[in-house]
C-alpha cells in the first residue's frame, strides 16, 4: 500500500518545479517513505532514492530521511542485511542532498536520541558524518566544532563505566563511543597539524581552536570521573587510559603547549580581566579540564614526554595546589581520589623539611588543607579518609619547622574536629621531642616561640562547660602532651618554657578541666540511675528510648544499649581523670622539690 502511494506523490512532484512543491506534498512524501520502511520496502525505498528521475525532488527534501532512515535502523537486528540498506540510503542522501542540510538533519538526530538510543544513533552516524564535513570544503571550522560538542553533550549523559566489570561489558557502548569519537576526530586533527603556518590561515587556526576545545571538553568528561590506571592482569589496556593518551596526542599536534595549559588555571582570572582571552576561552579552559590534565600529567604520566623538565618540586607543588583544590571539593569518589594521588604526587617529588613557610600564605593550598580535613572527617568511604590523613602527614613532614608550626596553629584555629585536633597535637609532641634532641637548631617547638602554640593547645574552647566527650581527642591529646613536657623537661632546664607558664596553665586547662570532669561525671551517673531504674520498669520488655551524647541525640535505643552508651562515656572521664592525676602528681612533685630547695637555701644563708 506504501509503494503505491509513494509513486504517486513522486509522480505529482516529478512534473512540478522544485519552486512550486508544496509543505503538505513534501510532508506527505516524507510519511510515505517511514511507511514503505515500516512494510519492509526499504529496497523500494533505496531505489527511489537513486533513480535519476527523482534527483530534485531527493535533493531537496532528501535530507528530512534521515531521522525515518536512522530510526528504523535502530529497530533491524544487528546480523540483519536490512542494515546495509539504510547505511547504503544515508550515503547515497549524503552525495544528492545539500550538505549543510544533511549536516543538520544528522545533529539534529543525534540531538534528539534518548536513553539508551543515544550510542547506537551515535555509532551509526558518526561515519556518515565525518563524510559530510570533510566534503564541506574550506569553511568547515564552526560545522567540526558544534558537531564534536553535539556528539560529546550527549555522551555525557551516559553513564561512565568505573569497575573492570563495568568496563568489560560496556553496557552503554560508552567506551565504544568514545573511541569511535577519536576515529571522527583524526582526520581534522591530521588537517591541523599538516597545515604549513596554522598562524596565517585562518581557517586552520579556528578549526584548530575548536579540536582543542573538543579536546579540553573530553578531561572534564569522561576523563575526570573514569578508571585510568591500568591493570593488565583484571582488564587489559583500560580504554579510558588509551582515549587519554590520544586526547594529549591530539593537544601535542594541534600545537595546544602542554605547560602552558598546565600553567593556565593559575592564569585564568588575570587573562579574563586583561582580556586576553575571552568568555568562551574560559569555559574551554575549565576547572576540571585542567586539574585533570595535571593528573594524567604528574600521576599517569601521560604526556610527560611532552612536557618540560624545568620546574622545580616546590615549583609544581605550588602551581598543582589550584587543581588538588578543585578536585578535592567534589564529593564522587574516583574524582576525589584522583585529586589525593595528584597530592601525593606533587609532594613526594620534595624533599622532607624543606618546603617554605611563605606557601601557606597561597589560599589554594590553604583551600586544599581543609578539603583533606573534609575528606578525613566527612567522607563516608574509609578509604578515602585514612589516604586523606596520610596526605596530611605527608604535607607536615615536607614543611620545615616553621611552616610545620604555621600549619599546625592553621590546623588548630579552623578544623572544628576533636579527631584532627589531637592529631595535630600529637603531631607537635613529635616535633618538641625532636627539637630537644642536641644540635637540631629548631627554635620553633622550644621556649618563647612554642608558649604561644601551648597555649592553643592547652585551653578549653568553653571553658569548664565544654563538653567532654566531643572533645575527648583533643583533651587526651592535650593531656598526653603535657604530662610528656613535666617528664621530659626538668624545670631547672625549661627549654620549652612549660614551668614558666605553669600558673596560666593550671588557670586555663586545668582547673576548668577538673571542674568538667566533676560535672560532667556527675551528670552522666545521674543518667545511668535513671536508665537503670527505666529497665527495672520495662520489666524486660524491649522499649525503646533516646539519649544524648558527645552534643549528638543518638537513635532511639533499648534500656541495655543506652546504659552501654552511658557506662562508655564514663570509661572515657576514668582516662581523662588518669592521665590528669599523674600531671597533677609532676606538678605537686615540682612543688614540693622547688620549696625543699627553698628552705635547703635558707638554712644555708
């Protein structure tokens, strides 16, 4: 029926001018072509579309085929021959039709495909479409640049395959697309890089800037959040690895220097504000496009050939600091992991103690201390949070003494987490004890210059009414600290300066942490009674009830479960008041050898 009525529109039209066809003929001549498709006429079909007699007509409105043509592709099974007809109608349009109408009847295909149609319209129109730009002619820049970002907007709504599983069964065709999209690139890429002076051709240089942005777009997506080591023994060559050193092969021959993009986000602000370069360069020249091409730089060492040996580790360390910060804010786990092994990357190329103090005075790396303290102490992957507290380390241990010192008073002042804070702490006892080894030369964990940070230290942020238990870390940490100073330095050296300041500490640490321990046990046996007759009560009966603990309302629990919760709160108080009885014993200790001397002293006047 179809066949029918598709000869005779074609007969209507054949002997009309193409000045004269009317939108009802065209449109109906388009649903007459779905149909022959849809009753299995795609032959009919193909020899309409070749016959001589039917050339104007194809031309012009050929191009309206190609969703019709695409759409019932999609629906053969692969093995089936029919497919050979559709690539054979979509070639044969692209030589009758206007190209730039076929150009746009193929994006706009491309643009429309949903879900799980995305890949597959993308895998067959991708050759279809190089044919179609690379038979453009001279102005073929701006037709590359918006079918490369078509094609990439749409892939990024495909999910990125992370496990070796994923990766193998492709399931989303995702890392099939992405090659295939290297396959489409290749030829405008080759023109580039072959032009004799890209400079002076304007031409070049617009297609030239429109690969790179291409290139650029692909970091951000899909480098970013993809697997990139490679693990021969799971999965072979890691496609996502292969694509990104074809993705800085591609930077390499479009002449797009790789230490300048490196360099470029330090850059970025200046540049805008200069006018240097101009909105559009800005979104190419992208956060993360450039904090990943740093990675795969430094990490995976892709392009590393390409890349000069000219600058120094403090060097990179400093300039890496805006990409660790750009990652390190993002939540997704392979982009957060990625921003840790950049770190450790940067920082392991530096030697220990050697890292000035003027770096903290940069916000970014500033900016990046707290993303490992967010990392260590919100993520919810443990993984993440134990690399996170070895990154810190790491950075302490490349800092010397007095940037050890600035960042741990920085550490100290905007953490907000008891965990982080006695880390810190424990961190400075380790740097008193070495300071009062002989000849380390460090004046910065001894006498005048450490009273400052003591005092950080041995305070409560609420006086007596902190509470305890949230900030149990710190005052363990705390207390740890001093009770090792009364042991380690004897009050006739006080190299640290601690007895001189033993007046301030007992007024400020002590004594409110005396008190807080007083209440707060008080308070918490006064919960454990109530909690023990609500059992008695319940007669064994399950009934549940809420507590609160460490400032935190906890879930509703059993009579049995709050009283383990309340007897752990006062295990915790029993080391507090340990570790506080043994430094009030170093002190009375003190007390009573410096009045022993005094009166040895008088008797002997």
């Amino acid at each position: 029926m179809a066949a029918v009525d598709l000869q005779q529109i074609l007969q209507k039209l054949r002997i009309l001018p193409e000045d004269d066809f009317k939108e009802e003929d065209i449109n109906v001549l388009i649903v007459t072509c779905q149909k022959c498709l849809e009753e299995d006429q795609a032959a009919l079909l193909l020899n309409v579309i070749q016959d001589e007699e039917n050339q104007v007509i194809i031309r012009s409105v050929g191009w309206n085929l190609i969703g019709p043509v695409t759409s019932w592709f999609q629906k053969c099974p692969e093995d089936d021959d029919k497919r050979k007809l559709c690539l054979e109608m979509i070639n044969q349009l692209i030589q009758i039709c206007n190209l730039k109408e076929v150009l746009l009847g193929l994006l706009e295909h491309i643009d429309e495909a949903k879900g799980e149609d995305i890949p597959h319209v993308i895998l067959l129109l991708l050759d279809p479409l190089q044919k179609v730009l690379l038979n453009l002619g001279n102005k073929k820049a701006y037709s590359v640049g918006i079918s490369l970002s078509t094609i990439h907007a749409q892939l990024c709504l495909l999910p990125v395959p992370y496990t070796r599983e994923q990766i193998q069964e492709d399931k989303h065709f995702v890392c099939q697309c992405f090659s295939a999209l290297l396959q489409f690139a290749k030829p405008f890429v080759d023109m580039v890089s072959q032009s004799t002076d890209v400079a002076k051709d304007s031409e070049s240089e617009e297609l030239r800037k429109e690969l790179a942005t291409f290139c650029y777009s692909c970091l951000k997506q899909p480098l970013l959040g993809a697997p990139l080591h490679v693990l021969p023994e799971d999965m072979g060559d890691n496609p996502f690895h292969l694509f990104a050193k074809e993705i800085l092969r591609y930077f390499v021959l479009l002449g797009e220097s790789l230490h300048k993009a490196f360099l470029k986000r330090v850059n970025v602000t200046q540049m805008l504000e200069s006018k240097e370069i101009g909105q559009e360069e800005e979104e190419k020249y992208a956060d993360e496009s450039l904090a990943c091409l740093s990675y795969l730089l430094f990490v995976q060492h892709i392009g590393i050939d390409d890349f000069p040996c000219v600058f120094g580790p403090s060097f990179v360390v400093k300039s890496n600091m805006e990409h660790i910060d750009v990652l390190l804010k993002r939540t997704e786990e392979s982009v957060l992991t990625k921003g840790l092994e950049l770190f450790e990357s940067s920082l392991q190329r530096v030697e220990n103690n050697s890292l000035h103090q003027d770096l903290l005075e940069i916000k970014a790396i500033l900016q990046v201390v707290q993303g490992l303290v967010k990392v260590m102490t919100l993520c919810p992957i443990e993984h993440l949070r134990k690399k996170s507290l070895q990154m810190l380390q790491l950075l302490i241990d490349k800092f010397g003494p007095e940037g050890k010192y600035t960042l741990f008073r920085c550490l100290l002042k905007t953490s907000n987490h008891s965990g982080v804070e006695g880390y810190v702490i424990q961190n400075i006892k380790n740097q008193i004890d070495f300071a009062l080894k002989a000849n380390t030369n460090n004046k910065w964990f001894v006498g005048p210059r450490l009273i400052p940070l003591l005092h950080i230290v041995l305070s409560l942020p609420e006086g007596a009414e902190t509470d305890l238990l949230q900030n149990s870390d710190r005052i363990m940490a705390s207390l740890n600290l001093l009770r090792y100073l009364f042991i380690r330095d004897s009050e006739m050296d006080n190299e640290t300066g601690v007895w001189a300041e033993l007046y301030k500490i007992e007024h400020d640490f002590l004594k409110p942490l005396h008190t807080g321990l007083n209440m707060s046990r008080a308070h918490y046996e006064a919960e454990i009674k109530s909690a023990q007759e609500k059992k008695r009560g319940a007669h064994g009966r399950k009934t549940a009830c809420s507590v609160t603990a460490g400032g935190t309302e906890l879930p509703d629990m059993t009579p049995e479960m709050q009283l383990q919760v309340l007897q752990s709160a006062l295990f915790t108080f029993d080391l507090m008041e340990s570790v506080l009885a043994r430094v009030d014993e170093l002190i009375e200790a003190r007390l009573k050898s410096a009045s022993e001397e005094k009166i040895g002293s008088s008797k002997d006047v």
